[in-house]
C-alpha cells in the first residue's frame, strides 16, 4: 500500500478530487478516480469522493494499490484478420471475444497477445500490457482496431485520436425505430453509480456526442450507421440505452433477451464498420472498412425475413 500526505496548494483550490490528484500525484484520471471510489482519500481527515471539491490548505491523505503490471499472454487468435500492414500501423479486422488488450478480470485472448503471437512487432510505447494500442474495442464488439508498430505513429496517432481526427463509424441494430430517425445523442457517460462494470449517462461524467442515422427499418429494430465525435467507453451502446434503443443482444444494457435468442445474437449487435484516419508515415488520408461477420450478418437476414 502505497500512501501520500500534503496540503492541497491554493491553485487546486476548488478542483474535483479526481482532477487534483492527478495533477498533484501525476496519476491518470481514471487511477484517481478508482483511489477515491475505493475510499482512499481523506480531507482532513474526512473520506471524499472523485467529483467533490479539494480546498486550498487543508491536509489531503490519499492511500492506493500500485497498479500491477500485466503480462502479455502471446494466444493465436486464427479469426483475426490482418486488414492492412505496414511499417507504422497494423489495421486489424477484430473477432468478438477478444478485448484489446490484457486487464485486470480478463483472461481471454487479446488483441495485444494475437499479433504477439502472430510474429508482429509494435511500439513500445504506452503501458507494458497495452504497447502499441492507440485505442479500444469493447471485447464483445467487433471490427477495425488500430495497432501501432513504429514510435512515431503511436505519438502520432494518440494525437489525432485525442484531437478527434479519426474518423470512427460504427453500424448497430437497436431494439425499435429512434425517433428522429437520424440524430445527436449529447449526453455525458460515466460510470454507472451502482455498477463496477457498466456505464451510464450521468450528469458528472465526460462530454459524450453520438450521431447516428437510420440505414435500414425493420418490423422491431433499426440498422443504423453510427459516427463518433468522441470515444467514451461503451458510448454507443450507453447513449441508445438512455434513448430506450439498446443494441440488439446486449444484456447488460437492457436488450430484450427474446429478441437476442430469435436473432442468435450471445453479443451486442455492435460493428466498428470504416476506420479514417492521416496515415503517420504518408500523410495521406486512408479509410479502411469491414465486412459484418457471420454472426451479425445471420442476424440481419432474420431481420430483413421478417
């Protein structure tokens, strides 16, 4: 157990408990987040969560676990595909079942360990169990993911994902018709208060925009074609839960189970379609697409049967 004791400095004064430790312990926001939801910080003397207030000059006393590192397990993983390699990047066509990297509660194969395995080289910068990883598919989500290989396009890359460069375009089926038929879902997701896994739309978590429009209607779902402006964890699946639209097959969300059983769908129907992004080593725009795999595709032909 690892434990710090100082005054919070008069220019953190008025700052959430998360953001403060952050920049006075150099944590990420998450990891400050997780010691203040755990019950870790005391402001003199008294338990604070992540969104209440530091104040200038009182005694600040935070106590954690040092984050363990975790290995990464080189598994085969022969479904997925290679959608594109070179010398900077590795587009990878991404099975469900396979998260992207290893995590604390996840003991599938990964994304990480499956180009390991594969002979693949990437960069080494980032965390030592998620190297090369500029960002995530939720592991019951199929589709494009990008891996760095060389430095610079890891550098490069996180940048223009922080600056929201890339673009990302999903396709989901969603339980019913969204009304309007095409839209912007701004809400802010965060973690859902009564839930260590889920997420939810809650007034203190971070800034959220979905757009989404309708491709296809169906007698009781909607195909829809989904574009990111920001990349919340489970954003999509969130955002068309609070509109009361779950993704089809999507239990933890609130999909009916009798839908999900008649469609075959063990998963949310959730596919990260076209990937668009300033190729680091080029400069050239590149769009990379992927097809829906056996599972979704069954899905829609049950659908459009109907």
């Amino acid at each position: 157990m690892e434990h710090r004791s100082l005054p919070v400095p008069d220019g953190l004064d008025a700052t959430r408990v998360d953001a403060g430790l952050a920049k006075l312990l150099g944590f990420s926001r998450t990891l400050a987040a997780e010691i203040a939801e755990s019950g870790g910080v005391l402001l003199d003397g008294v338990v604070v969560g992540k969104s209440d207030r530091l104040r200038a000059g009182s005694w600040l006393e935070v106590s954690w676990e040092p984050p363990r590192t975790l290995a990464v397990e080189p598994i085969a993983v022969p479904e997925l595909g290679i959608v594109h390699d070179d010398d900077d990047l590795v587009v990878v066509d991404k099975p469900a079942g396979v998260a992207a990297h290893p995590s604390l509660g996840w003991n599938g194969p990964t994304v990480v360990g499956a180009l390991a395995a594969a002979g693949f080289r990437i960069s080494t910068s980032g965390a030592p169990e998620r190297q090369g990883v500029v960002h995530r598919l939720d592991a019951g989500t199929s589709g494009l993911m990008v891996v760095a290989k060389s430095e610079r396009a890891y550098t490069e890359l996180k940048r223009q994902f922080h600056d929201r460069e890339v673009e990302k375009i999903y396709h989901t089926v969603v339980q019913g018709h969204p009304d309007p038929l095409a839209g912007t879902i701004d809400a802010p997701v965060g973690r859902h208060p009564r839930s260590e896994w889920k997420f939810a739309v809650t007034a203190d978590g971070k800034h959220a925009v979905t757009h989404y429009e309708t491709i296809e209607a169906f007698p009781y779902a909607s195909l829809l074609e989904v574009h990111l402006e920001t990349g919340r964890t489970h954003q999509i699946r969130v955002h068309m839960a609070a509109q009361r639209h779950p993704c089809a097959g999507d239990a933890m969300y609130g999909a009916d189970p009798t839908l999900s059983a008649r469609l075959g769908l063990t998963r949310q129907w959730l596919h990260a379609h076209e990937l668009s992004l300033t190729h680091p080593g080029t400069g050239e725009w590149t769009t990379f697409s992927s097809a829906y795999p056996a599972d979704l595709a069954h899905a829609l032909d049950v659908l459009r049967g109907d």
